[in-house]
C-alpha cells in the first residue's frame, strides 16, 4: 500500500455498549451512551414501521437510483432530483467528494477540531489536508479562505461543527463563498441542521442557485434517528451530482436505509420531539455544569463539549470515573482537544445521571 494510506490513522467510533459492560463488569441494564450523538428518543415509529416492511423485500437489490426518496428529498428541499446524492451515511458524501475532486498533491482545507473524517477521507486519496487553527474553537472562515491555494480542491465547513457545536455565521458563509475560486467545492457539512432553533435556521440551499460549487451534506442519523442504517446525501449543482453519482458504488444505500429514510422524512412529528427533547436537554446540561462550575463550549447541536479543569490526567480520570458509574462519553484526544469531553444530550434521566456521575467524577479528583 502507498506510504499515505500507512499513514492513516483509524477512526475510532465509540465502543459499543456490550464491550464496555464485559470490560467493565457493569450491570447493563445501568449504562448508558451518550458518545455518539445517536438520538435518545430512538427511530420515528413509522421509519421503524417502513423498514421492517422492507424487510421483506431484502432478496432484491435495491432501487440503486433511490427513486422515491429523491423524489421525497426534491419536493421537501425544492431542488431537482438530479442535484441529488444520496449516501451511505453523509460520511459517503465526504468520501465521494473526495474520491471526486481530489487526488494525489491536491490539498483540502478544513478547521481544527473539524469533524475527523475529513482528514480522513482526503488521506485516502493521497491529498494533503490543511489544517487551520480554529478561533474560540469554531472555524476561522477568513484564515480558512487565506488558506486555500492553486492545488486546492476542497473546503470543508461542518456548521454546526463536531465535537465543538460551534456555528458559522451566514454572513461569513456567504462572504466565503463569494470569495473563495469556483474551482474549489465548498463542502457545507449540515448533519446537526434540525436542531438549529428558528432564529439560526438559514436558507443555506437557496445558496445552491448562486454558487455552483457547493455541496450542502445532510443526514438521516441525527434528528430522524436512523444511525444504524447509513442513509445521508448531498444537494448540489446538477454537473457536481451528476460527476458524484458515477463514482458512487452502485448500491451504496440499502433497501431498509431507503425505506426508512423515506418514512422518517415524512414524520415531522417525530423530527419536532427531537428537537424540542434536544432544546431542554441541552438547557438542563448547560445548566448543570454551570452550577458545577465547568466549562463549556456553547453547542448547536446535539452535544456538548465540557472542559476538565487542571491537566489531561485529571480528563482521563473524570472519563473512567464517569465510566464506572455506567456513563459513556467521547474523549476528544483525536481532535486535539485533550481536556475536553464530549456528551451527546440523552433523555431527562440520563442527563440527571450524567450530571450526577460527572459531580461525584470532579469530586474524586480533589
Ligand atoms: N458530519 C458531522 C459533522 C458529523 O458529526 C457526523 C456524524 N458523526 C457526520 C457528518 C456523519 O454522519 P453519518 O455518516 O451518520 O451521516
């Protein structure tokens, strides 16, 4: 294998819950999970409803050109199903994007503490990614911009961004977008884009019209609830589609994937709980670790990033007290992020629990 796929580091997703109950000796009926930003309330009933009919289906390939749920897709976001890509999971769109507009001595620029599958996918093309110092820990869209040369290809923009929450202003975007070369695809990474409340909602696919060069990425894993079945995809213009689309595997999203998706974007109810479950959890959260005097990174998604005062040991410590006490949260080592924890807002009872195991983890350190 070439040196720059030696050179990859693995992503490491969070354990799953069995391994860590084994490991641990913990009763599993008292552990809970919130590392990786998976949806507390669980699928919408008639997502749940549509895969297992689906289901009866799984003999047959399926449809590889995702025909309903482009058309599901187009009719809610007003844009034509040839500006559609759908994925395995938004993370597909990255990689396609990358598979597409990159190759060996291209260069991509994303932030620091961006979403870590960005370095990755542009490290499997043999690209080199441009990391750029971040401010207050959310992208610096002017550094960004200084940053982007001849060779680049790509830029990616998570807003709102993982692990920090932060989100960019649309007057920033727009000013990027105005600036930044045609010849670079600005990738607009929205998977967090339900939770944002009203007032930060913003139009960003009417953009579509004015910059060819845009991918907005959305995915099904977030407020729909449908992580364990991979489904995301991408809106864009026509010839930017058109270019993914052949890359893409021919079958990249499965039928139950497809049939759930479907479903779920009709159940706006369900994508209205999980909103509203979200807004109070992340007021309960940010209210507690105020009182715990902790530090926070004010999030627009559906997580929070919390600093551990003192050292990195100190960090480590309040991760495996909160993990004895049956509480998994992400540390955020990998995206140089060291002190930080990262806890993604669960049910009521889980945030009272995390509250909870995290005063009883910073009592242990003094
Ligand atoms: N972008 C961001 C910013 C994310 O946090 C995630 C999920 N961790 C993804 C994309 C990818 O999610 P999925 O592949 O499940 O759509």
């Amino acid at each position: 294998a070439p040196e720059y796929i030696r050179a990859i580091q693995p992503y490491q997703p969070g354990k799953p819950i069995s391994e860590l109950v084994r490991e641990l000796g913990l009763d599993e009926h008292n552990v809970i999970k919130l590392a990786s930003n998976e949806n507390p309330l669980g699928t919408s009933p008639l997502a749940r409803e549509a895969m297992i009919n689906a289901l009866n289906q799984i003999s047959l390939y399926p449809d590889g050109s995702g025909f309903e749920l482009k058309a599901a897709i187009s009719q809610r976001y007003s844009v034509n199903t040839d500006q559609i890509i759908l994925g395995n999971g938004s993370n597909d769109i990255l990689d396609l994007a990358a598979r597409v507009f990159l190759k060996p001595g291209a260069a991509a620029v994303y932030s620091q503490h961006a979403f870590a599958v960005y370095p990755l996918v542009v490290q499997t093309i043999g690209a080199n990614g441009i990391s750029v110092p971040a401010r207050d820990y959310g992208h610096d869209l002017a550094a960004m911009l200084d940053a982007v040369t001849p060779e680049t290809r790509i830029v990616f923009i998570a807003s709102p961004n993982n692990p920090t929450g932060t989100l960019s202003e649309v007057d920033d975007l727009l000013r990027f977008l105005e600036r930044v070369s045609r010849d670079v695809l600005v990738v607009l990474d929205e998977a967090y884009n339900e939770y944002l409340p009203e007032a930060n909602k913003r139009n960003s696919i009417s953009w579509l019209k004015r910059f060819p060069n845009l991918i907005i990425t959305r995915t099904f894993s977030k407020a729909y609830g449908l992580a364990g079945v991979r489904v995301g995809f991408g809106l864009a213009h026509t010839d930017v589609a058109d270019l993914m689309n052949r890359v893409r595997q021919p079958f990249n999203v499965n039928s139950i994937g497809l049939a759930g998706a479907l479903a779920a974007l009709q159940d706006t109810e369900f994508v209205e709980r999980s909103y509203a479950l979200n807004r109070t959890g992340m007021l309960h959260l940010t209210d507690g670790l105020r009182q715990l005097g902790i530090e926070y990174i004010p999030s627009f998604g559906n997580f929070l990033s919390f600093r551990v005062e003192g050292d990195v040991a100190n960090t480590k410590k309040v991760y495996q007290s909160l993990l004895q006490q049956g509480v998994i949260v992400r540390p955020l080592g990998i995206y140089e992020m060291p002190q930080h924890l990262r806890v993604t807002i669960g049910l009521e009872s889980e945030n009272q629990k995390f509250l909870k195991s995290l005063e009883r983890a910073i009592g242990e350190l003094a």
